[in-house]
C-alpha cells in the first residue's frame, strides 16, 4: 500500500510552484474573455467564434499546472473524521468513572 507522502496534495499555505500555479487559471480565464470582448467590440474577430481560443487557454493552463515542479512542498496534515484514526494508532482510552467520595450523600454513577 503507497504511503500518504507518496501522493501529491495540494496545500494552499504551501508555496511550491504547482500549489502557486492553482491560481492561474481564473485570471487567465478573465483576461482571455476580455481580449475576446474587446477584439469582438474593435470588429476584428467575432466572440462566438473565440470559444476555441478560450478552450486552447484552459488546456495550456492545466499543463502548466500539472507540470509545474514540486520541489518544496509540504504535505497538508490529513483529516481524519470523527472516530476514525490513523493507521498504526490506537483510540484513546475511554475516562474512567471516578469512585464516589466517602461521605458523600449521593451517589452519581
């Protein structure tokens, strides 16, 4: 079975480069849209037919992401729900009931 290290995950207080790349994509996105609004507005290539384009800047953004180096990075801690553990821990002991206290006139068990 591989090992949790073995995987990449992003982390977003990490600072390597393909964590830093996940940003890209929404301004990249924008500012394609907006040269296609303004080429579409200038009478110089339709939008309708930018979409495409617009598809070609989405891939050429996945690639850069995907191959962007890892050097640096740092694994987020994982999240383990409720009741489950890690593997190779033990749950915690339930508390033990304190016995009642001499002299006490009631007894909460």
């Amino acid at each position: 079975m591989a090992d949790y290290d073995d995987y990449y995950v992003r982390n977003r207080q990490c600072n390597c480069m393909r964590c830093a790349s996940r940003s890209l994509m929404g301004p990249a996105v924008l500012i394609t849209i907006g040269v296609l609004f303004l080429l579409d507005h200038l009478g110089v290539f339709p939008f309708g037919r930018g979409i495409p384009i617009l598809l070609i800047v989405i891939g050429l953004i996945q690639v850069a992401q995907r191959s962007a180096p890892t050097a640096g990075h740092v694994q987020p801690t994982p999240y383990y729900p409720a009741g489950m553990y890690p593997p190779g821990t033990q749950p915690p002991s339930p508390p033990t009931i304190e016995a009642t206290r001499p002299g006490s006139e009631v007894n909460r068990g």
